[in-house]
C-alpha cells in the first residue's frame, strides 16, 4: 500500500495537504470562537466518561461541508459517525476535536486532526496516510506534512510583518530511554486503565518523566517537534493518529506498532527506534493485556 501511486505525485500530495489545512484551520477556528461559556456533554460513547459536546458535531459536520466542496469524489470518516463513501481511492479521516475532555474544561491541549488516507479506512491495517494537518486552535500551533516532504510546525500568532512563522521539523530526542520524557494516554475503559496503570509504574522508574496531556495528535507532534523524546498508548482509533503519523515519519522518527510493525490497537509507539525497542519491553505486557481485557465477554 506505501508504494500507492499518488506518493510520485508531488502535486496531487500538495494539493491534498492544502484541503487538510483548510479543513483543520475552518474547524479549529469554529471550535474556539463559537465554544460556549459553560460546555455541556451532548452524549456519551463506550463508557460515561468518553464524551461528545455539540461542539464536536459542528466541527464534523463543518469539516464534512468542506471536504464535500473541495473534494466532492473522496471519502471521509469522521470520529463522531461521519462516513461517506468516496469513488476517488482517497478518504479523510477527521478527529473534529482531539482532546474532547480538554476541551470540556477549557483546558488548551486539544486539536482538529485531519489527514489524507488510501486504502480501506474502515479496516485497521488497510489503509496507509499521505498527508495530514493537526491544528491546535489555542496556541496556534499547525502540524503539517505529506509523504517526501518533510515535516512543517506554523505558529499562527502573527508577527510584526503579518506573516506566520514556519519551522521544518527535525528533532534531537534522548538517544536512550533513561534520559527520555515520554508520553502516554489511557483509555476510558475502567479495566483498561487499571492495567495502564500498571504500565506506568514500570516506566517510570526507567525515564526521566511522564506526561500526560489528553490528545493523542498532539502528543505524537510533540514527538515530532521535540517536546516529548517518546510516546506510548494503547487502544488508539484510526482518526487519533492519522495526521500524526505523516508528521512524525516525515519529521525524521518511527511511528510503529508492536514488534516493529504498523501501529495497532494494541500499541501505537512515536519516536527513535532504539528507544522504542527498550520502551516497548517495559510496556507491551501490560497493554497488550489491557487491551484483550477490553475487548473479552464479560
């Protein structure tokens, strides 16, 4: 699937990642201008604190009136139950806000995620990213990349000359897990997060520190761009990781699942190989465990 032939065409990448920003930026901007003064739960989804706010429906349903504009043959499937079939080989996977929780609190580490995908992206391990965007409204942050391009942080607040500045991504991470900051998330399954739980307390005598921020787009950039050496998680969705997983690759890192492997459910894994082989020993035990504990009949 990573031999696709879109990927020996700069031009078709590039006009891709272009909607992706059009898409991020519509949808963050929307998020943070029209959020209400008190946030309300709209619904709940695998369990009572897996939230949906109206605010995450607006920004699918935005998301959707854009892409249907400017790309009116694709696919797209949305975290909130957008799925249209599409005619061209290419679907948007859409994260309407990453960081709902975040979000609830008017906590600022949250972001819209949207990426390019070929394959099947209804069936894990089917579909490959090609080019992805992860906003975050707050700081202004925009993540960018697309396959063979490297990857682009632009921080939107302007400066004097009303440009935005932009910086390509390269990072220097801990060249061992000892001297790591890593990062993890936990899912909403009670009995998963007692077995992450676990997990963490056998990392963390092993790293420099742990960070926990509630978005996982964000999280995986933060890789990216040098704010964290590593990250971890288990029980990821599709759209979580998407934009991401452009971005870390092509700022020069791995985005991998167990054994080396693509990411999966059972782990998702960012950063230098060599740390991850050493991470991964630490953490697959337990989250592998969570995972089919998750997912066995009661």
């Amino acid at each position: 699937m990573e031999q696709h032939p879109i990927l020996s065409d700069p031009e078709a990448l590039d006009a891709l990642l272009a909607v992706a920003a059009d898409v991020a930026l519509s949808c963050g901007r929307l998020i943070v201008a029209e959020r209400p003064a008190r946030v309300a739960v709209a619904a709940t989804k695998t369990s009572p604190i897996d939230i949906v706010t109206d605010m995450d429906r607006r920004s699918e349903e935005l998301a959707h009136q854009v892409l249907a504009e400017l790309r009116p043959d694709d696919g797209i499937v949305g975290e909130e139950g957008l799925d249209r079939p599409g005619t061209s080989g290419i679907t948007w996977l859409v994260d309407p806000i990453d960081g709902t929780v975040n979000y609830l609190y008017d906590n600022d580490e949250y972001a819209v995620s949207v990426a390019a995908v070929v394959g099947d992206a209804r069936t894990e391990g089917a579909w490959f990213p090609v080019a992805g965007v992860v906003f975050n409204p707050v700081a202004g942050d925009v993540f960018s990349a697309r396959r063979g391009a490297g990857a682009q942080l632009t921080r939107l607040s302007l400066t004097d000359d009303g440009h935005a500045p932009t910086e390509r991504l390269s990072p220097s991470p801990a060249d061992d897990l000892a001297s790591s900051l890593v990062g993890t998330g936990f899912a909403y399954d009670a009995r998963v997060r007692a077995r992450q739980a676990d997990a963490v307390a056998r990392v963390l005598p092993r790293v420099r520190d742990i960070r926990r921020h509630g978005a996982a787009s964000l999280d995986l950039c933060a890789v990216a761009c040098g704010r964290l050496d590593a990250y971890y998680e288990a029980n990821l969705n599709s759209w979580d990781l998407a934009a991401a997983w452009v971005v870390v690759e092509e700022a020069g890192l791995v985005l991998r699942g167990p054994g080396g492997g693509r990411p999966a459910r059972e782990l998702t894994m960012a950063g230098r190989p060599d740390v991850l082989e050493a991470l991964e020993a630490l953490v697959t035990g337990e989250v592998v465990k969570a995972w089919a504990g998750a997912s066995a009949t009661p």
